[in-house]
C-alpha cells in the first residue's frame, strides 16, 4: 500500500480561473468613480489607462495573491471587529466611496501590507492611507477615524542593491507581525475639509472629462519625487511616458505641494496618546 503524491496544477488552474473571474468581476466601468482612483499617490493616469486599454494589464499571479490577502483581511477583521456598516455606500458629487468601517461617530480604514518597515507619515503609503481615510471623514461630516494598519511581515533593514536583488537583515529586535492603529481628528470647522473637499471634486471632474474625451494628456503624471520609484514598473509606462503628452496645465498641477505637507496642516505625534 502506497500513498501517492502528485502535484496538481488541473486544481490550481480551476482556483485561478475562479479567483480571475472574481476579480474581474470588481473591476470599474468608465461610468463610474471611486476616491481611490483620484488619489495623488494612486496615479490617476494609470486609472484612465486601466479603464481605457484592459487588455495592456493581465491578471497575474502576483496580482491573484494581493487580492486574495486583501479580501481575506478585510472580511476577516470586518466580522470580528463587530462594529458599523462594512462597505457602507457612500457619494460626494458622483464620486463613489466604501469606507471598509462606518459607524456613526467613526470611520474606520482597514489596512493590510507586506511591508518590512513600520510606516508612519514620513512614508508615501502612509499618506496614502491617511488620505483615503480624510476623504470618508470629509464625505460624510465625520470627525474621527481610525486607520489600522495589518503588518503580515517582521521588520527588516535593508542592506543594499547590486544586479542580483536586495540585501535585508532581520534585526532580533525588529518588530513582529502585528496591528498598529492611529487615530485621526479632523474637527467639522477646519478648514482643511474644504480643501480636500476641492482637491477630491478637481481630480474627479478632470478624470471624467478625460474619459469622455478620451484625452489622457489632461491628466498629470505621478510628482517627481515618487516616480522614478513606482513608473518604470507600470504596464503603461511607455504609453504613458513616450507616446501620450501631458498638457501644460496638468505638469503644473504634478508639481503642486502637497496639502498634507502644508506646514501646520499635519499633527503628528506617534509617542502621544
């Protein structure tokens, strides 16, 4: 009697063709907009792109996991959370938000990252996550939220970079796989609301026109602080990059500071409870 063990790559590509369909499946119409395609820091070209030449950006297996991790987190610590409407449907002048948390004096934005490094608000994500979470509160009126932030990964410290990859270490006194949560205080009288308020409605207009006029050069590239890092890795990059323009106005609009490094604009203070 023998047990025999094969691999069985018939199942996987039947679990792949399920969770394909289920992805596609969430994939956005060009008749709708959500607050994550007009975030700053999710580039907003790479949005119209995606809607505009499907095709340009199969599903891959990497793409298959983050989905996977993402879905599973966020039903997971909805259910044991226990508290408000999960994905609650929201709208601010057509533009659609599902804020993952909503209860009635708090929204909460549920966050799950492979990340070596514990992010705060020098980070690019941070302010990504941050800002996601400031457009809920701006929505519905709301003064506090909670970003919570899932790290699946032990921190590391990278080494350095040659041909071959990355070097990390481990530190014995790096953090763990873990939970960090923050609050976030935005009163109703403050002004910065009414300058996200016009930040949100900008880019969503100008995001609409560019899909019905199909005219992507409208649309301002990524801020040069953060493209040499995340553009060169883009499907779209060489459409994007060589083929396509990018009108005087919108190059004007990449370089603008970024509300949430306005002086002031930001209390920070990790150590404070």
């Amino acid at each position: 009697m023998t047990i025999v063990i094969r691999s069985d790559h018939e199942f996987t590509d039947l679990l792949k063709d399920s969770l394909r369909s289920r992805y596609e499946k969430r994939k956005r119409s060009e008749d709708e907009v959500h607050v994550s395609d007009i975030l700053p820091s999710t580039c907003i070209r790479k949005q119209y792109y995606g809607r505009k030449f499907p095709d340009f950006e199969p599903l891959s297996d990497e793409s298959i996991h983050h989905f996977i991790r993402g879905e599973a987190s966020e039903f997971v610590i909805t259910d044991l959370a226990n508290m408000g409407v999960a994905q609650a449907d929201l709208e601010l002048d057509g533009l659609i938000a599902h804020p993952d948390i909503l209860d009635r004096d708090v929204i909460i934005e549920l966050k799950d990252t492979q990340s070596t490094q514990r992010l705060d608000i020098t980070d690019e994500r941070f302010k990504s996550y941050l800002r996601q979470l400031l457009y809920y509160m701006t929505i519905t009126g709301i003064e506090k939220g909670i970003i919570s932030i899932r790290y699946s990964n032990r921190e590391m410290r990278w080494i350095k970079s040659d041909e071959k990859g990355d070097y990390f270490f481990r530190p014995f006194d790096g953090k763990g796989p873990r939970i960090e949560s923050w609050s976030v205080l935005l009163p109703k009288d403050d002004i910065a609301r009414e300058l996200l308020k016009n930040e949100m409605v900008r880019r969503k207009k100008l995001f609409v026109k560019a899909i019905k006029e199909n005219d992507v050069s409208i649309l301002p590239r990524l801020n040069m602080k953060v493209r040499n890092n995340k553009c060169p890795y883009c499907v779209f990059y060489n459409k994007c990059m060589n083929e396509d323009g990018e009108t005087e106005q919108a190059v004007k609009m990449a370089s603008e500071i970024d509300l949430l490094d306005i002086p002031g604009l930001i209390d920070f203070r990790p150590f404070l409870q």
